[in-house]
C-alpha cells in the first residue's frame, strides 16, 4: 500500500533540496508530494510505494531529516476535469470517512511557491 512520509524541517532555503538530493543519493523516487511553510517550519508530505517508504524513511533519517510520520494512504485515479476531485470527495463522505489530507500527483509536474518569482524563474531557465 503507498505510504505518504511527513518530514518537518526548518523554513529556509536549501532545505527542499536537500531532501530531494538525499532521496535521489539512495535511488528512492517519490510518487507525489507538498508542502507549506507556517511559523518558521517547513512541512513535507511524500508518497512513496510500499517497496520504497522504508529506503527513504532510513535515508531521510540518517541525513537528520525529521521524518515526524506516516500514514497508508489511498492513491486514486482522479479525471482531468471539473468536478471530479468533489464527485471522490463526496463519495468518502456519505461512506462516512473523513480526508485527513489531500495533494494531487500528476504528469510529473511541480508547483513550487517561492519567495522571488524572477529569481526561480531564471534558475529554472
């Protein structure tokens, strides 16, 4: 079952990077991800299959990365359209089950929030 890590870290520059670097020096792919800053912390959430979680959770760790917990998660073909995150959504609600946490894993793209747009933009180029 894919299981999604919470890695806590401090909100400063690098940092993002440094995880992304210690997972792809032990050959560990992430399947999905985010995260968000809040009172001077950082908070990752990263999906990983059952074949890897435990690499990475090893690896995070012994780069001193606090990997505060993990949960099974469900994984979930969601349409390319309208409607049809709240159509699941709603589903999990009338079964009576409540959605602890949601991010979306699609087409190998990344949405980064950054502190200076020109800055990322032209390193990015």
């Amino acid at each position: 079952m894919p299981k999604d890590l919470t890695v806590v870290m401090e909100d400063r520059p690098g940092q993002l990077a440094m995880v992304g670097e210690t997972l792809g020096k032990a050959k560990v792919n992430m399947l999905g991800g985010c995260g968000f800053t809040s009172m001077g912390r950082g908070t990752l959430h990263l999906l990983f299959d059952d074949k890897s979680v435990d690499a990475a959770k090893r690896a995070l760790q012994q780069a001193g990365i606090t990997v505060q917990g993990d949960q099974d998660v469900l994984v979930q073909k969601v349409p390319d359209q309208p409607g049809a995150l709240g159509k699941l959504a709603r589903k999990l609600a009338d079964a009576g089950v409540n959605i602890n946490l949601i991010y979306l894993a699609t087409d190998t793209r990344a949405v980064f929030g950054v502190s200076d747009m020109a800055k990322a933009k032209a390193a990015l180029k």
